[in-house]
C-alpha cells in the first residue's frame, strides 16, 4: 500500500484506468466468445437434426423398422457424421462407420441414452474420445413421427475440430483486440494524466521558487475552469495577499523605525548641547529639558499604541460584557466636553439598546475618533456623537464640522502611521497609528468601520457593530 502511495499520481491514475479497462475488456471478450461458442454448437446441432429427420421419418415408414437399422445408419453417416443406432435395452444395434475416412463414434453413454429413450427430443451433449471432443445428438427412432413408440436411439456425432479452429481464430482475434485496445488506453491515459496534471508540477515549481523567497512568482495558468485552473486561481490569489502581507509588514517596521528615529534625534541632541556645558545657563536648560520631556511623552504614546495594535492583531485583548450604551454616552460626554474645550459636543442618542462589547476598547476606539475631531475643527466647531440601531447592527457615530479629508487620503487613513498633510505639518502631530488602532478595534469586534468626508465640510466616521439577539435589551423589546 505504502509503496502504490509513492508511485506519482500520473502512474497510479494510468494504472488504476488500465485496470479497469482490462477487466472490462476480459469481461465483455468472455462473454463473447461464450456467446459465440454456444451459438455454433448450437446452429451446428440444428443443421444436423434437420439434415437427419427426413431419413429418418423415411426409414420409420417402412415395414418392421428395426431390420433396417444398418440402413439407416449407413444413411445417416457421412464424412461430417457417423450415426450409432441403439436398442431400448441400450445395446448398439447397428454402427454407420463402414469407411477409414469416416469420423469414428464415440461410445453410447447410457445416461443420456436413457433419457431419449424415454422420449426427450433435444439431448445433445460433448463427449470425450482419445483426446478428441464430439457434439453428439441423441434422436428418439420412433415408430411414426410423433407417436410415443419409440423403438430406439439415434446418436448421431461429430468431431468438434472445425468448430475448435473457428473457436481458436476468435480466441486470438479477440485477444489480439483487447491487446491493442489497452496499449491505446496505456498510451491515452498517460497522455491525458500528463497534460492533467501538469499545471500542478507548475503550481509546486512555483511554491518551491516562493518558498526560496520571490513572493512575485505566480503559476499564470492560462485562462482554465476546471478544478485545477481554480486551484490555481486560488493559489495566485493567495500568494498575492500573501506578498501584499508582507510588503505591508515591511512598510509598517519602516514606519515605525523611522517615528522612533525623530523623537530621539531630538532627545540626543538636547543632551548633547547640555553636555557641552548648557546647564550653566539656566533658562536653555529648562527649555531643553521641557523639548525632552515632550519627546519621551511621544515616545511612550507611541510604544503603547504599537504594543496595542500588536496585541490586537494576537487577538488577546477583547473581554466583551453588556453595555448600556445610554449610560456609556453620558459618561463619554463628560470627557470629551473636556478633551473639545471651545468646541461644541453634542449628543445623537438612538433607541436604549444594550451591547456586547468591550467598555474598554468602546472607549479607546470613541477617544481616538473624538480625538481626531478636536485636532480638525476650528475652536467653536461642533462635534456630534450619536447612534442607532437596526434589527442587526447599532452604529456609532464621531462627526466633525472641520477641514474634512482630501479624497486622495481618504483609503489611505486607517493605513498605521499614515498621516494627512495638516496633521503632518503640525509640530505636536500624533503617530498616525490612531486609526489603525480604532480600525483593528473595531474588527475584534466583529464590525467595520467607515468614513464620509467632504473637503472643508468635516468628517464622519461610522462604526457599525453586529448585534446578536443577546445583545439586545429584553425591556426595549417588551417597551
Ligand atoms: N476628523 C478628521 N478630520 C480630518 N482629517 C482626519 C480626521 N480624522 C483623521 N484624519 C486624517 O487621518 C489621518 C490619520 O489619523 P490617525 O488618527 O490615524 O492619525 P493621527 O491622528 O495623525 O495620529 P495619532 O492618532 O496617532 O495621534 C490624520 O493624520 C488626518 O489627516
Ligand atoms: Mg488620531
């Protein structure tokens, strides 16, 4: 078994289909030849009764029958037949073989005899002689045609050789046809499983040239519906997320080198004025100290927000319980009044609905949004907070009346580390790792997040979470 598992899959699919095809073939040739066979003995049988019966229908016509049994023994005898004549007590009464070239009869066997003696018309049976096989036919001698006197038995034989060689012939024909007829198969197999199978020896060249490295390699079959033209389809596919995957990892330790770089550029070279003697002067010092202290901040808010993503992305961090989300607003709104200061913050509340979700991430994902809104509007915009549910989902809402996003920024912004021009420019701006914060958030949760925006005409993000039946308040349904 293990040994027929290593042969190639284009060996063992031509085999198994060879297989199959020579027990078809050995079936059907069996049965054609059995068929073939029967039918000669058969119409030979026949020819012989109907040859005999006139004789024999003569010779039962004339007085006292029996006298003239070496007759019609001798009549019914040729070259082809020899005719035995046998008494009802089973003696051989007469025997039609007079010449050398005349085929010799077998001997008379007494089963069979017995039952054309007792009136059975149709007994043919092969019999064996000195090597030699006979069809031989037993004919009921009866008084008148039909009449229940029977007055003895015919056996009338002949030797089997000719129908022996026709037999033969076929044999070897048919043989030699099935032979024929399974080197094609052979060869068509092995032809079909080739051609087969072939895109997939392409498909594991490929993994083996991926596997090395080059994630730009893919197996291009061309245009093919079949199980394999998708396999490959699939594959191609793959292997593209997969290269998209990475160069997106690359990007992001890039990325985040590169925001790590900045902060301490600064903090190195602070300390390296100070060393050269700056703290004799006490206002440099203080400024220098004051310009550290706001790198190390950014340093840590950055480390924690890519220790998040990267816990995130584990999946590890979600703890979801029920949230009312009446009561979760009315707390947020405290806090974002203080985070907005001149702004205005208002509250869109929906139907009271209670969700699962983490209050902690709730928050964090809402934080980050609000922040944002407080970094893009002027000092008396106005933010609004808001959700609704529907039979499926509840969606909360940031919206923001401020300078909006460039619609060539806007695929690009839940992107970590990507930042828009404004945030860019801006001495204090933040990491750019926020909304791929919320993004990731939102996702462990099941959800999506979305953005409408309008140069100049603020921004809206939307959340959308799923809402299980669990999720819902029993008393808003009762109400
Ligand atoms: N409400 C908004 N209005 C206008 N632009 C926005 C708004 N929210 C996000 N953006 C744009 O999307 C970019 C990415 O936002 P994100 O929150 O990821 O980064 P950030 O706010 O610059 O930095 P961080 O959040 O890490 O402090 C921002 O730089 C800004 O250009
Ligand atoms: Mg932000």
């Amino acid at each position: 078994m293990k040994r027929w598992r290593n042969l190639s899959l284009r060996v063992r699919l031509t085999l198994l289909y060879v297989g199959l095809l020579a027990l078809l073939l050995a079936v059907l040739g069996g049965v054609l030849y059995w068929d073939f066979q029967n039918f000669l003995l058969e119409s030979t049988a026949t020819r012989l009764r109907a040859q005999a019966k006139p004789i024999i229908d003569e010779a039962s016509a004339a007085a006292a029958p029996l006298e003239h049994a070496q007759t019609l023994a001798r009549d019914l005898t040729s070259r082809e037949t020899v005719a035995l004549i046998i008494g009802p007590d089973g003696e051989t009464v007469a025997v039609g073989k007079t010449l050398p070239e005349e085929p010799a009869p077998p001997p008379p066997d007494p089963a069979y005899d017995a039952r054309a003696l007792a009136g059975e018309n149709e007994v043919t049976y092969v019999a064996q002689m000195n090597g030699q096989r006979y069809l031989v036919l037993l004919i009921p001698w009866r008084s008148a045609p039909g009449s229940p006197d029977i007055l003895g038995v015919i056996q009338l034989s002949t030797p089997l050789a000719p129908i022996e060689n026709i037999l033969l012939r076929q044999k070897l024909m048919l043989g030699l046809g099935m032979m024929l007829t399974l080197l094609a198969g052979l060869a068509g197999g092995l032809w079909l499983t080739s051609s087969a199978l072939k895109p997939l020896n392409q498909m594991t060249e490929t993994c083996e040239r991926i596997a090395e490295g080059d994630l730009s390699q893919r197996v291009n079959l061309p245009e093919r519906e079949d199980e394999i033209g998708r396999l490959a389809q699939a594959f191609d596919h793959m292997v593209a997320r997969l290269e998209a995957a990475f160069a997106a990892q690359r990007r992001f330790v890039a990325n985040a080198a590169h925001e790590l770089r900045t902060p301490l550029t600064a903090i190195r070279g602070s300390l390296e004025v100070l060393m050269r003697g700056a703290q004799d002067d006490p206002a440099a010092t203080s400024r220098l100290t004051q310009g550290m202290y706001r790198e190390v901040v950014r340093l840590s808010r950055l480390s924690e927000q890519l220790l998040d993503l990267s816990r995130i992305g584990a999946g590890a961090t979600i703890h979801k319980q029920p949230i009312d989300l009446q009561a979760f607003f009315d707390d947020f709104l405290y806090q974002a009044r203080l985070l907005a200061r001149d702004r205005t913050v208002t509250l869109d509340a929906g139907d009271p609905v209670t969700i699962l979700a983490d209050p902690d991430a709730l928050m964090e994902m809402l934080f980050n949004l609000m922040d944002n809104a407080v970094q893009h509007t002027a000092e008396n915009g106005i933010i609004t907070l808001g959700w609704r549910t529907t039979p499926e989902s509840v969606q909360l809402w940031v919206a923001d009346d401020g300078e909006g996003i460039p619609a060539d920024d806007l695929p690009r912004i839940f992107e970590p580390f990507y930042r828009g021009d404004s945030s860019r420019s801006r001495r204090q701006g933040g990491s750019g790792l926020g909304l791929a914060l919320v993004q990731a958030l939102v996702e462990a949760h099941g959800g999506r997040i979305t953005v409408e925006s309008q140069p100049g005409q603020g921004a809206r993000f939307t959340i959308t979470l799923p809402l299980t039946m669990r999720d819902v308040d029993p008393l808003e349904k009762i109400g």
